[in-house]
C-alpha cells in the first residue's frame, strides 16, 4: 500500500500537471465557458470512428450552439467537465475531456462521457480524466456512474468491466453500464491491468500540487 491510498478522497486543485504514460506533460483543469470555440475545434477534428463511437445512432457533423451553451452550467459538483492539453502545443485544441452529470432522478449517481483526440489514444489521457472525474464525484457525494457506451467500443466496455462495472441495459447499439465511484487507489479493484493502470493513475494525481492556469 502507498500512504495517498489512506488518505479522504481529495479535491483536486481546478488545475495541475502531469504526464502521459510516453512522457508527455499535460496540464489538466477544469473547462471553462470560454473553452468553447477550443471544443468545437477539438470535436472537428475527430475521426468518423471516433463520433460514431460518441454519438452512437448518430454522427453530427458539428457542435451545435445550443451543445456548447452547455458549458455555462458547469458548475463543479452537478455538473463537472475536466480538459486536458499538451503545453508544448498550444495550437492544438486540447488532448480530451470528460465530464459527469448527476442524474436528477439518481441524486447520487451521474452520467459519465470521456472523449480523447485519435494522437492520443492509447497514451494514457483517458484514465487520466477518468481518475479526474472519481475524485471529484467522490467529493460531492457521487457514489456512482452510468455510461452509455457505442457496441462496437468493445476495448472500452471490456476496461469497465474489469474495473467492476456492471450490465444495467441496452437498446440498438448502445450498452448501458454502472461503475461504482471509487474514492482513492486502494478502492479500484486491481486484479487486472485496467485496474491496476486506475490505481496508480489516481496515486499519481492525489499528489498533484495546484497550478495557476
């Protein structure tokens, strides 16, 4: 056991840095109102594979206004999106996000979505977010996640369950599973490497110092 693994599930500082399992820094924080034209961008960017797999049913082609006006409702314990970016390329829009919703109907549970740019994919980002998103949940008494997830993302649905999540629906195309909101590394179940990848990703960040960004 290491000592972060005892400690209360933390608030993390709405910004700090780290770095991907490649080496490369990325500061983390929370998004803003502003960032929008940034998402909108990032979302451009995306692959078809990518927004089929977002979007199952569906495949927009844009953020709408009314998507992005979204944004002016964060407000970190409802309603909670971290970003994350590379600092040695500001031109890009941003490595990825992921957010939460409580569910009005569920008080202590919300939906969950992470979404990673296709360069980054595999390096790490998403667990990254993800981790993100258990210890502010955690925080503001969010004890579980649901997340609608495309069939064909079967590397994702198969990196849930091994973490524990749970079947709870499907409709065309989409599985729906539940996860329960884990506080701090020693709550991730580590008996395969989704989880043990988690639990060292969370130690990582429940040591992470403030940043001004």
């Amino acid at each position: 056991m290491f000592p972060f693994d005892y400690f209360a599930s933390r608030a993390l500082p709405p910004a700090f840095k780290t770095e991907l399992g490649n080496g490369t820094p990325i500061l983390v924080r929370h998004v803003r109102p502003e960032d929008a034209p940034r998402l909108k961008e990032g979302f451009n960017r995306l692959s078809h594979l990518a927004r089929r797999r977002h979007f199952p049913g569906e495949e927009p082609t844009e953020l709408t206004d009314e998507q992005l006006k979204l944004l002016s409702q964060v407000d970190g314990r409802n309603y909670v999106i971290w970003g994350a970016q590379n600092p040695r390329k500001p031109d890009e829009p941003g490595i990825g996000i992921a957010r939460y919703r409580r569910l009005d109907e569920e008080p202590d549970a919300a939906d969950v979505a992470i979404t990673v740019m296709d360069p980054y994919q595999g390096t790490g980002a998403g667990l990254v977010l993800h981790a993100c998103l258990h210890f502010t949940a955690h925080h503001n008494g969010i004890r579980a996640f649901y997340y609608d997830v495309s069939g064909e993302n079967e590397r994702f649905i198969r990196h849930l369950k091994h973490l524990g999540a749970e079947h709870v629906g499907r409709v065309v195309g989409v599985t729906r599973l539940k996860l329960p909101v884990f506080a701090r590394a020693a709550s991730v179940p580590q008996y395969s490497a989704s989880g043990f990848k988690l639990a060292r990703t969370m130690r990582r960040l429940a040591a992470a110092p403030a940043i001004a960004a």
